[in-house]
C-alpha cells in the first residue's frame, strides 16, 4: 500500500509506503486528509487509520529546475498510446524530424506512432508526406509527471493530482 504526500502548498511531492507515512504522522510533521476505510493498521498501542494521503505540516521548497526526462514510455503515456499522424493505437515512437536530418531526442521532436504510419513515414517529415499532426508535441506538466509513481495511483489521489495539472 502506498501513500500520496502533499506539500504544505497542496501540491504533490512524492509516494511512499504506509509505513513512512504513518512515521510522518506519529511524529507531527504530516496529516492524513484520505485514509483507507476498512483497512487500520494495528500496533501495541491501538489501531491507527491507513493513510491513503497525507499533506505536510511544513512547507518543503524544491528546485525549479525538475524536467521529466524523456523516454519511450514517457512519450508513449503523454500522447495516451495514440499515434499522433492517424489517430490509431500507438506501439512505438516517432522523431518528427528524423535523426538522420539533425532531430533530436527531445519532448517536442518525439510523438507517440503506429507502426504503419512509422514505417510509411521512414525518414521524411510530415511536410514532405504532406501528413499533420494531431497536436503539437510538448513537455509533460504537472503533478503526475513531477511524482515518480503517480501512474498507478489510487483513485483517492486522482482529486490532488488533478489540482497539479
């Protein structure tokens, strides 16, 4: 079982287990908001609430600097497995200009693809094909992406997650 923890702000700063959270608050530097109905944690002492979110009592100030690094599975999940010339389920990974021609592994060249319009494609760019893309290729943002372990979250999470995005 694994818990949510929000910063003091609200926004989301990491996963971890029940365990730590629970520590966290045993030690008045966290708060559960959703807990796990039917499911407390019992000790010597009694049974405590399993906490399913908790928020920080202090605000922790982290690096601006937090990019998403970019890798097939991360292009994958940010075009929703949907290949971004037709439409269709996407099982690999396009440059929009090929690296044969100086395009980069970066968020804004990469776009999810089937693997029929990849091997249509080849090495031309979409002008050349006169193709469109379904959207503009961008790096990932909020708090789903800036939290490792959030794409298997519990549903008790999804209202945090979304204040992030």
């Amino acid at each position: 079982m694994r818990t949510l923890v929000l910063n003091a702000g609200y926004e989301p700063l990491a996963v971890v287990s029940f365990r730590r959270a629970l520590v966290l608050v045993m030690n008045h530097k966290a708060t559960v908001i959703e807990r796990v109905d039917d499911d407390p944690v019992w000790s010597a002492a009694g049974a405590f609430d399993r906490p399913a979110v908790i928020i920080l009592s202090r605000y922790v100030r982290l690096p601006m600097s937090k990019r998403v690094p970019v890798t097939r599975r991360g292009v994958l999940r940010r075009d929703d497995h949907r290949c971004g010339y037709c439409g269709k389920t996407a099982s690999t990974i396009d440059h929009v200009l090929p690296r044969s021609r100086g395009g980069a592994d970066s968020w804004e060249n990469l776009v999810a693809c089937c693997l029929r319009c990849n091997n249509v494609k080849s090495d031309r760019t979409p002008q050349e094909m006169r193709w469109e893309l379904r959207f503009t290729p961008r790096p990932p943002r909020g708090g789903r992406w800036s939290v490792r372990g959030t794409e298997r979250s519990d549903p008790a999470w999804e209202p945090y997650l979304a204040l992030a995005a």
